[in-house]
C-alpha cells in the first residue's frame, strides 16, 4: 500500500476491465439488447432478421450484438455471407443466480422486520 507525503493513502485506479456478471448487466440494461435475447431465446436468427425490428442503421445495430457477444450472452457464425447468432444461457444463469441470491437476503431480512414489528405491536398498550 502507498502511503502520500502527508500520510494518506493513494489509492492506485483499477485496471479497466469488468467482471464478467458486471458486462452482462451491462448488455441487459438497454431495450434492445434485451429484445435481441428475448427473440434468440426462440432460437437462432440472422442478423438481418434479428435487425428488422429496430428503426436504426446495421451497423449501429451490429455494436449491440456485439456487446451481446462479448459478455458471452450470444454467439454467431458466419456461413456465406449469413452470420447467425443463438443465445448462450450460461451467463444469463450467473445473473439469475445472484439476484437469486440477493432476493434471498431481501426477503430474510424483511421477514425479520416483520417479525420486530408484530412484537412491536403486541407490546403497545
């Protein structure tokens, strides 16, 4: 640890990479991409189709697969001059499981405040 000339620490920058759970939430936090998802969990589709929906042009559309891509939520292949994507559900288990989690610990504790509360309440005169 580094410590400044006035005895503070410095605290040194993380290195710009995110986690992978932090990239799929990410990707799932705009319209689209999560459209994108919804559409590919019926199965796989070609870009044109899975662009057709959206009034914006391909290649802007093109950066939101690939956000997709690069959390791992998709995959694609290009045969010809095709590229098809399909829906790859490990990194969507990873998200549900640690909201899983949090809802666990929501719930526990707010079964704990409904529990202060009726002794609360059996205690008032």
């Amino acid at each position: 640890m580094l410590t400044g000339p006035l005895g503070h620490y410095i605290l040194r920058p993380m290195p710009n990479k995110k986690a992978p759970l932090d990239l799929v939430f990410h990707a799932l936090g705009d319209p689209t991409r999560r459209a994108v998802v919804s559409r590919l969990c019926r199965g796989p589709a070609a870009v044109s189709e899975l662009a057709r929906p959206f009034a914006m042009a391909l290649p802007s559309f093109v950066q939101h697969l690939g956000i997709l891509e690069d959390c791992g939520l998709v995959r694609s292949r290009k045969k010809g001059r095709v590229r098809t994507y399909w829906i790859v559900p490990k990194p969507m288990k990873s998200a549900e499981r640690w909201m899983a989690e949090r809802r666990a610990l929501w719930t526990a504790r707010l079964d704990q405040l409904d529990a202060y509360l009726e002794v609360m309440q059996e205690d008032e005169p």
